[in-house]
C-alpha cells in the first residue's frame, strides 16, 4: 500500500544516525582529498526556516555546500535521474535529497521544497539549475525567488569555487542575508523574479571571494542546455 501523507514534505526524511556517519567521512574527504576550507558560516542561523542560494559549478556541490552549512542540515533538490536506483534513492533521500524533474517548473519539487521551509527546515538550492561549465553565472531560474518571498524565512548566498577540479581546493563562503524588503509592487511572478536577480547579485559579489573570476549577473533566459 502506498503511504499516505499530508504534505508532500513528510515523505521527505533525513536520517540523523545515517546523515552524521556520512558527515564524519565528508569531512575526511573534504579537508584531505579537497582541501576544503570555509567561511561565514555565521550568517548560517541555527534555527528556524533557511533558504541557501548558491552558484554551481560540479555534480559534488550539494554535499559541499551541506556539510559546509553544518551544523544545520541542509535538505536540497537533485535531479530525479538519481532516484532511478532504489538503493541509491533510498540513501541520498535519507542524506536530504529530494527529486526535481529538470527541464520546467517542477511543481511537486518546489511544493516540498515549501513545506519543509514552512516547518522551519534548511533548503539549498543551485538557482541555475545546472552546473557552469565556464565558472561564469547562467540565467537563473525564479524558483528561488518565488520560495524567498514566503515569510519568515532567512536567505543566505552562498559562493564557491574549485569543486569543478578533481583535487581542488575548495572553498565556501556564507554571505549576509538577501533582504526581501522593498521589491517593486507587483505580481508574485514579477516579485520572484526580481527576489532572484537579488540572490544572483549576492551570488557574483560572492565568488571573487573563493578564488572566482568576476562576475555579471545573467539576465537572459534559463536553460539547462550546457554552455561552453
């Protein structure tokens, strides 16, 4: 029988004696393997609803940016290819993963990605949608944006650099919260948009300070198609 739930987010279930063995050896890998390093982690609040907006540039960039959020746990989006396994499923569902079908507006997947913020979880998100092969901002998609708009959540920037090089280093920065105050009246749709652009600006103010190049923020159209 298939399970019954409220929200689409109960079926959602992050694993605390599965999640903190595997933190344990990301962190040996991170710091030896990667040669990780991290800042700002302050901005991250301890508690209560946070959106994480980040740049991407490698398929490793969920658990990199989870693990550097720590110590809260980060639920994020990957794309539904990954769940074809029912073992792989199983282990990246219980780590905080959740599918998003690539290609459109995924309404399931911004539908828990909603109600895990409304319960006062932790959400990361890559607003482009797919990785940068160039290191430079794609358009971003306003998915982010229209999740910002809900109240009472907290959205933190985020920028990082070297996870599209085998050995890297890597490094991560948290940035101060994107203020939601004083965007232009509007529909929901206009609001979103422009709540994304924000993020995406304090995305590329971000990433010189990982080792990036700089950045201009991409206001063409969002696609998954790989640049060059």
């Amino acid at each position: 029988m298939t399970a019954r739930y409220e929200s689409p987010a109960d079926a959602v279930r992050l694993r605390g004696w599965l999640w903190r063995p595997s933190a344990a050896l990301m962190t040996v890998w991170f710091r030896t393997a990667l040669r990780m390093r991290v800042r700002g982690r302050e901005h991250v609040p301890r508690t209560g609803a946070v959106l994480i907006v980040c740049n991407h540039l490698s398929n490793i960039d969920p658990p990199l940016v989870g693990w550097a959020a720590r110590p809260r746990r980060s639920f994020y989006m990957a794309k539904s290819e990954l769940f074809g396994n029912r073992l792989g499923a199983w282990i990246i569902s219980s780590l905080g993963a959740f599918p998003v079908v690539r290609g459109g507006a995924d309404r399931n997947a911004l539908r828990v990605a909603r109600d895990l913020l409304a319960r006062g979880e932790s959400v990361l998100m890559f607003p482009e949608g797919t990785r940068s092969r160039t290191g430079l901002l794609r358009a971003a998609f306003p998915g982010a944006g229209s999740l910002g708009l809900e109240e009472g959540i907290t959205i933190v920037p985020a920028a990082l650099w070297g996870s599209q090089h085998r050995f890297g280093p890597v490094h991560v920065v948290f940035g101060p919260p994107v203020s939601t105050e004083g965007l232009a009246p509007g529909s929901r749709g206009a609001r979103a948009i422009e709540l994304t652009r924000r993020m995406m600006q304090a995305i590329a103010d971000l990433v010189p300070a990982v080792g990036g190049p700089p950045q201009v923020v991409n206001d063409g159209q969002p696609s998954l198609e790989k640049d060059a």
